[in-house]
C-alpha cells in the first residue's frame, strides 16, 4: 500500500497538480469571470443584452469585419512572402545569405507598434517620405494611415515568422524529388507549385495560422495608425479605457466573443496540424545554387530590397533618436542626445527601462523553469491531466493580451486576491503569455532525446529526479535557449496586456514608448525604440554565440 501511495504521489505527479493550480488560478479563473461579467447587467441580473447590443449596431460588429480584412490579407501577403524568402535564400547562392538571414530575424524581433511607429515617421502626414513624394509627385500622398498602412506594418512584421517555420521545412525536404521533376520537364514555377508548395504546407499552415491570430488580436499597430478604421481588439480597449461611455460589462462580451474566436482558431490549427502533418526525410538536402546574369541580379534585387523594407523600421527608429524635435514632435534635423538623457538619466523616465529589464528577467526565469517542466510532463509523463495543462498554458498565448489583462483586473482587483497594479502581477502577465514558446521548443528537443539514457542513469544509481536534472536538462539546453530567447524577446516587448495592468510605478519599456507616441515625444519614444531593438538584436547574436547557430529557423 504505501509503495502504491507512493508512486502515486511521486515528484511528477505533485509538479502536475501544482502547475494546473497554477494554471486554475491564473489561467481559468480570470477567464470565468469574464464569462459572467459578459451575461451580469448591473443590476445583477443575468441578461444577454450586451451581446445583442454588439450585433445589432453596425458600428460594433463592423469592427469585427474590419479586423478579418486586415488579417486575411496580411496573413496572405505574409505566408507568401515568407514562402518567397525562404525558398530562395535555401535554393539560391545569395551574397551575405547568412546577414540576410539575421536581419529577417531581428525585422521580426521588434513589436508591430514600433513598426507602426516608424512608418509614421516615414509616410505619415509629415513624414520623410511623404514630404518627398509630395514634392516630386502632382497628386497629395495622404499618409499610410487606414486598412493599408496597418496591412503594410504587419505584412512586414509577420512574413519572417513564416520565413523562419519554412526555412526549417526546407531543410527537411529532400532534393531528389525536386530533380526527378526537373528531369521530367518541369520549369521553376511548375516545381514550386508541383513539389515544393505541397511538401510545405503542413509547415505553411501551421505557421499561417500563428501569423492570423498575432495579427487578429493586435492592439497598437492599429491604435496607432488605423484612424477612422478601427479594428476589434481597439474598440474593447476604449470600451474598457476610454475616456467616455465606457462599460466593463459590455467590454467583457466583446472579450467573449474574441475569445470564442481565437479558441476556434487555435483547434483548426491543431485539427490541420494533425490532419496534414508527415515526416520527411532528406536523403539529398537541397542545396543552394548559383545562377548567374539577369536573373541573379533580379533576385539579389528582389531580396535585398524586402529584406531592406522589413529593416527599415529599426534603422528608422535608431536614426532619428538622434535627431532633434521641436514644437509638435518635428524634427529639425540637428543631432542631439537630448532624447537619451531624458530616457536614460532622467529620474522620471529611466523607472521604465528598469521595471522592463527586472520585470523581463524575473518573468523568463519562472518561463524557463515551468517551460522545463512542462514539456517533460507532456513528452514523458503523458496523462489526461499534462495534456490539459500543455493545452492550458498555449491560452494566453492565443487570446489578445488586452483581453488577458481585462481579465486579470477582474480577477485580482480584490481581497483575498489583491494584485492589480503591483509588480507581481505584471510578471506573472508576461510569463504566461510568453511561455509557450519555451514550451514548445523544448518539447521538441526532448523528443530528440532517447528515453533509454535516462534509464540508464536510473539502472547506475540515479533516482528519477537526479536523471532529470543531472542528464535530461542538460541534455535539453539548447532547444531551452532558443525558446527562452523568443520569450524574452517578446516578453519585453509585450504591450497589449502592459497597457492595461501597469500603473506609474509599474511603467514598461513599450508602455512608455506608447505613450511619449500618442504625446507626440517622437524623439523620447525613438530613444526608447531604440533601447528596446538594441536589447532584442543582443539578445539574438548572443543566442547565435551560445548555440553556434546562424538561424533560428524552426
């Protein structure tokens, strides 16, 4: 009996229960409450009202319609950029592939809203560019506000996630087919559509879909640029943060029905996950190419010059923070570090860069450690209760983070649960947002990873926790890295959910930069930009010394 008991009640199964605790508390919880704010009236009735309030005005549900628009077409430009991209940086010798590959990475590193931010400073009313089509065209440029200036920032946000998924399906593919097409009289475009368009679609899919549900619950690339068009997840910040005519209890129903939205997504993608998903071999790798005359001069042209687009936007932001501003945020094109002592050296400002940093590091350690576990749990202790839990922690990763902030202030507003507006909350909002990337490399890795040497460590003398944290973890490390690098980088560039849970004291990075944005303090938040691109890039390049790799391709 009592070896029974303890089997049952080993270190596995306690590590389950406490994480779904865990999980219950900050996962589930706060999401109920939602639930019943949406279906509560005021009065504390149950009512439907606030659900038939949006779908009986056009204003509301039209909002919705807008965000589908936005991200249909940015998904497809994306996957077919990303598609582009990869297949000719892996099939053609390209000079300086290696820096090419890099900067993709680093485009995609930074938050859309900065993004948004520097093509504002680019083609926005007063722009550099704007100014100088202006001057040479007959017609008015009227700025990159509206559907096109949001499809544009986050086309060129999103392609290199799918770049980097099918650089890795690439590497997989195996080149003999390619060949045997060729051999058979199929051109280029006939071996693309033929050949390698199907063996990637698992990947494209896959990776599509990430793409739809970041761009679908983005906040600040549409506040910022969007104008008159206004998207879904903006309209449930100002039904909640406005200023005027505000209401939680219709703000939840909106949160409802995103919610609803991105579950359904986040199943489709895992029904085509499984419904497409096979396994190749690469008995001849494909190798890359040279090709010479006007065709190699058209394709260097045509991927440096996305690759150079996609870059722009940090080489914006860094450029003009050292530029002067005058009156209404204009640059008068002295050089000045005035924006970095006001960021860096003033007491008013630098809290920011700090909360960022301490916020980021205490975040990425409980990511890494619970991102550790986790994936051990789900590959080698797989029950009903670690799949509920893999399942769990991918939540926050698909709902919009101002939806999980909403529901954090819900859920932690009050005794005995008073966090709101405290350090510890902001952190735990940031680690459960980001931990799925951890996650889901370190899965698999440790799929890599022969279950036999862990028994053989247990067979010489080891319990099951000394093998775990004596061969496995070690052994686990370098796909722990590359997750907890995304996570980082992403977590330090969180604002959906920052903007809704900080207060003065809790201030971040890209909820400064925001705000200095909206006050029009373009050189303050061009400074700030810049701390935070600097920050991802060394992050990135010390990932790449510490792996010995030259991609993060996934």
């Amino acid at each position: 009996m009592n070896g029974t008991n303890e089997k049952k009640l080993n270190i596995w199964n306690i590590s389950t229960f406490v994480i779904l605790a865990f999980a219950v508390l900050f996962i589930i919880y706060p999401m109920v409450l939602i639930l019943y704010k949406s279906v509560i009236s005021g009065s504390g009735q149950l009512s439907f009202d606030y659900f038939s309030k949006f779908f009986q005005k056009k204003y509301y549900w039209s909002t919705l319609i807008n965000s589908f628009k936005v991200t249909v077409v940015a998904t497809a430009i994306s996957t077919i950029l990303g598609l582009i991209m990869a297949y000719l940086l892996r099939s053609i010798v390209i000079k300086g592939n290696k820096y090419l590959n890099i900067m993709i990475v680093m485009s995609y590193l930074s938050p859309p809203f900065i993004g948004a931010y520097a093509w504002i400073q680019l083609l926005g009313r007063n722009g550099f560019i704007t100014r100088l089509l202006n001057n040479i065209l007959p017609v008015k440029f009227a700025g990159i506000y509206g559907f096109a200036g949001i499809v544009l920032v986050f086309s060129l946000q999103s392609f290199p996630l799918v770049y980097m998924y099918t650089s890795g399906a690439l590497k997989s593919l195996d080149n003999s087919l390619v060949e045997a097409a060729e051999s058979l009289g199929c051109n280029l475009l006939d071996r693309v559509r033929l050949i390698i368009v199907p063996l990637v679609t698992p990947t494209l899919l896959a990776s599509s879909l990430l793409v739809f549900m970041r761009v679908f619950s983005d906040f600040g690339t549409p506040m910022l640029i969007g104008e008159g068009y206004k998207t879904f997840p903006v309209m449930i910040y100002g039904q909640f943060m406005g200023e005027v005519n505000t209401d939680d209890h219709f703000a939840a129903a909106l949160c409802v029905i995103i919610i609803g939205i991105t579950l359904l997504l986040f199943f489709l993608q895992r029904f085509l996950s499984a419904k497409f998903t096979y396994a190749m071999t690469a008995l001849k790798p494909m190798e890359a190419v040279k090709i010479s005359g006007f065709k190699n001069v058209l394709v260097h042209l045509l991927v440096y010059g996305i690759v150079f687009v996609a870059i722009l936007p940090q080489l914006t932001v860094i450029t003009t923070s050292f530029l002067k501003t005058g009156s209404g945020g204009l640059y008068t094109g002295g050089f000045t570090l005035e924006n970095y002592y006001n960021t860096l050296l003033s007491k008013n400002n630098n809290s920011a860069i700090l909360n960022t940093y301490l916020f980021g590091f205490a975040a990425i350690v409980i990511v890494v450690v619970l991102g550790i576990i986790i994936s051990y749990l789900s590959a080698r202790k797989r029950s009903f209760f670690t799949s509920t839990l893999d399942t769990l922690t991918m939540l926050p990763y698909i709902i919009p983070g101002s939806v999980l902030g909403i529901a954090f202030l819900y859920g932690f507003n009050s005794r005995p649960l008073l966090l709101s507006g405290t350090a510890i909350l902001m952190i735990i909002s940031l680690s459960v947002r980001r931990m799925p990337y951890t996650i889901r490399s370190s899965t698999a890795i440790i799929g890599q990873i022969s279950p036999s040497v862990e028994e053989a460590a247990v067979s010489l003398g080891c319990n099951e926790l000394q093998s775990f944290l004596k061969i496995t973890v070690p052994m686990m490390l370098t796909g722990v890295l590359s997750g907890a690098i995304m996570s980082w980088v992403t977590l330090i560039s969180e604002l959906s959910s920052s903007i809704i849970l900080y207060t003065s004291k809790t201030q971040t990075l890209t909820v400064a930069i925001y705000a200095e944005v909206i006050r029009s303090s373009f050189g303050n938040a061009a400074a700030y930009s810049t701390i935070l691109t600097v920050t991802s890039i060394l992050s990135l390049l010390v990932f790449f010394k510490i792996s010995g790799k030259n991609d993060i391709s996934i």
